[in-house]
C-alpha cells in the first residue's frame, strides 16, 4: 500500500485522510469566534450524502464519454507532435525490400506535405488587404452665392416627382 499524500484532498464533506494515522477523519477547524473544533474520526465504510455521486444510466455514461471538451472543433486535429514526427522520419534503410524502401519513401513524402499543410495553414496569419475607398478631398475655393445657387437649381431640376 502507498502512502497518503501530504497535502491529502478533501471529499465535499471535507473528510480526509490522516497521513500519520491513515485514518478517514474531518480535520479540526476554527469557528468565527476563535475556539478549535475537535477533529471528527469517521466510520471505515461511511459514505456522507455530500460524498455519494448522482446515479447514472450507461446512456448517460456513454454520452459523457463520447462528449467533447469545450471549444474543441470536430474534426480538427492538432499539428503534430514528435511522437508522430519520429515515425515520419524512419529512414528506408529499415523496410527490407527495394519496393518497400521506394513505398516508405513515398510515404515519408507525403506524410511530410500533410504536415507542411497544416503547418502552413496554421500558422497563416497574414493579414489580408482592407478593401476601403478613397477618398479625394479637392480643396476649398470660395465660391459665390450665385453658383451655389445655380447648382441647387440644377440638382432640383433633376428631381423627379
């Protein structure tokens, strides 16, 4: 048998584990008013309403299995690690035949443009051209009451109704 860890976890009930002893007990604690709570031995076998888990159909085991952790994509993969990247780089030496080193080879390459791939698209962040209009501004002339007025008459003789 191991034994218990130094820091021991407590249940919900707050029941842990003496290290010194290996008894299951709930520590002595402080109340508000200063005094010391006695610590608590619990019976070997006992299992607080706190500590008991909610029953579970296998359906809903099932499902907890099967679900996704949060912000996971389905069906993307991480780029991946050396434990893979080792495997990609067996060298044709290994495969016995003359075709079979030729199919590793082809299989090195290809594994290692897969990789290339995601890599790149991975790591694409370039940004991408703003598509913004320009826009001129010509500069102020003073013009006179009467041309502003021909131009308002102009735009109002456009105006259909």
């Amino acid at each position: 048998m191991s034994l218990p860890d130094l820091f021991p976890k407590k249940s919900n009930a707050g029941i842990i584990v003496d290290p010194n002893t290996l008894d299951r007990v709930i520590p002595e604690s402080k109340r508000a008013d200063g005094s010391v709570r006695k610590e608590i031995k619990i019976r070997p076998g006992f299992t607080p309403q706190e500590d008991v888990g909610r029953f579970k159909t296998s359906r809903q085991k099932q499902i907890e299995q099967n679900t996704l952790p949060k912000g996971h994509i389905i069906g993307w993969a991480p780029p991946e690690t050396t434990s893979t990247s080792t495997r990609a780089k067996s060298t044709p030496s290994e495969v016995g035949s003359k075709s079979g080193k030729k199919n590793q080879k082809k299989k090195d390459k290809k594994e290692k443009e897969k990789l290339d791939l995601i890599a790149a698209s991975w790591m694409d962040e370039t940004p991408k051209p703003s598509k913004k209009k320009t826009v001129t501004v010509e500069p102020l002339t003073e013009k006179n009451d009467s041309d502003k007025e021909d131009e308002f008459n102009k735009k109002m003789g456009k105006l259909k109704i």
